[in-house]
C-alpha cells in the first residue's frame, strides 16, 4: 500500500462499498455525490487500480475493491475499537459484549444461550433488538460483536458474516390450567376448537409450524400473533390461548409463568445462530458462547 495513502479517502470508499453506490454513501456522509466520488477517485489513484467497476445503474466492486475492502474492514473496526479500548482501560470496566438481537428469536430463549457469557465476573453486556437486516449491516459495520438468530446470515458478497449454529431445540405446546384438559383431548384436532396463539411471520419457526398444521390437516383457531416469545406467553398465561414453545423453556414456562406443557410439535424445532464477522470468531466471549454449543 502506497506510503501516502489517505485514510480519508479510504473511508469514502469503505463507506460507498458498504452503502452500495456514491448517492447512498453521500446521504450518509451528508456530503455532495461529486465530492464522494473525487474522493474515491483519488484512492484509486493512489492505489493504481480500478475499485468499481459499472452495473447497470449502479457500481460493484472489481477483484482490487473486494480486496480493499477486506483490509479495510479491518482498519475501521480497529479505529472504532479504539475508543471503546482506552475508555475500558482507563475505567477498568471490564469485558464489553454488544450483541444483537434479531426480531425473529425467541427472547425467552435469549438468556439460555448468553448463560455461558454471563458468568464472565468483569461482564459488560450492551444488548440492542432490532430488525435482522438492519443488525447484520451494523455487525458488519462492526458496531455489533455477534447477532444471534433463528436464521443464518444469508448469502451476500458485500457483507461478510460468518453464521455459527448455537443448537435446536424442539416445539412442544402449552396451556393455561383452564385449557389443558381441552386441549390435550383428541390433540391435535382440538387446536381447531380451542384459541391458539402463534408466533408472528418474523420467527423462521412459523413457516414450520404452519407446514405441521397442514401435515395434521388442522386449521387452527387462531385468536392472537405476537413478535415477543416473552409478551406471547404472558398473553398464554392470562389464558387467552395455547401456543407452541421451545421445549428449553420448559422450566421457565412452568414455573415462571404457570404454563402446562400437554403434548409436543413433533418434527418442528427451534435453530439458534451466533452470527460474527470472521469465520475465526476473536471475541472471547462469543468464542465461550460457541464452545458451550459444540459440548
């Protein structure tokens, strides 16, 4: 890399590389589209190769920009660590993990698979819930350490994202006390009678359960759809309806929430992903988080 590059120039690039075209990275940079594009220029220049190439109305990157961009990727990750670093120890706060956490995941489910982070004695933990595809591009923006999900990362030549499984687990159904009798009585075609509540379409886990629905030839009295595991078994619990449930919170359901378990959802089970930057994950925790999955 030549001895006067500019790093300047370097993140107009990173940016337009990351926000797919000079006009996304302008409105981001809140810069002219002329002024971005000079800049970029100018690091090609600089660095004696073409970084994009045209494609139809927009730009892609050639062989020289993909290459580019995976170093700088690791430029500016390092730049935005640096701050975080010296405050930590300067304050001696300990071990930061930011993690985000896709809208699609049982949040019941999400303390279980942080557990083997959370016994780090010097733990800082920064959780921010969100969109799946909005968190992927601040992971890969290196705002975030890990996602996890019920979803790999899919494929995307612009980002990217390593998708480490965390496990499964299997449906089962619960109820309230005044359902259970109701429900387990001539299951599973009593789902067509009693109210069922279901996870929204955000859960990757919907689509199997309503293949299970079909595979029983039920149709379900569906009465309620929530995006929130944690608001969709309170609302179980008040004894709006039975739902599905991931057999991990059994206990949680049970005893936190006075849900009876009556019968299971067999053939449907719940994935877990941790979702990283680098196929070598080097955060500590996250590497805790994926040795405790493989035993």
């Amino acid at each position: 890399m030549s001895q006067d590059l500019n790093y300047k120039h370097l993140y107009y690039f990173w940016v337009t590389a990351k926000e797919g075209g000079m006009s996304h990275a302008a409105a981001r940079l809140g810069m002219a589209v002329q002024t971005v594009s000079a800049q970029v220029r100018l690091l090609e220049q600089s660095l004696g190769h073409a970084l994009f190439k045209p494609a139809g109305r927009g730009l892609v990157l050639t062989e020289a920009g993909q290459a580019a961009l995976q170093v700088a990727e690791q430029i500016f990750h390092l730049g935005e660590q640096l701050h975080t670093a010296v405050r930590d120890a300067a304050s001696q706060s300990g071990v930061r993990l930011v993690v985000g956490i896709s809208d699609g995941l049982a949040k019941l489910a999400v303390r279980e698979l942080l557990a083997p982070a959370l016994t780090e004695p010097r733990l800082r933990l920064v959780c921010h819930e969100g969109d799946f595809e909005d968190l992927l591009s601040d992971l890969a923006l290196h705002r975030l350490d890990v996602v996890l999900s019920d979803r790999p990362a899919p494929a995307n030549p612009n980002l990217r994202l390593y998708s480490h499984p965390l496990g499964s687990s299997p449906l089962g159904w619960y109820a309230p006390s005044d359902l259970v009798e109701a429900a387990r009585a001539d299951f599973p075609r009593s789902l067509a009678r009693v109210p069922v509540l279901l996870p929204n379409a955000q859960a990757s886990v919907r689509l199997a359960i309503d293949q299970w629905f079909e595979q029983h030839g039920v149709r379900p009295n569906l009465v309620g759809e929530f995006q929130d595991s944690a608001l969709l078994a309170t609302f179980g619990a008040s004894g709006m309806g039975v739902f599905p449930a991931s057999e991990m919170m059994r206990d949680k359901l049970s005893q936190g929430y006075g849900l009876h378990p009556f019968a299971a959802c067999e053939g449907v089970r719940e994935h877990h992903f941790a979702i990283g930057t680098a196929r070598k994950v080097q955060h500590p925790l996250v590497q805790r988080l994926l040795k405790s999955a493989e035993t």
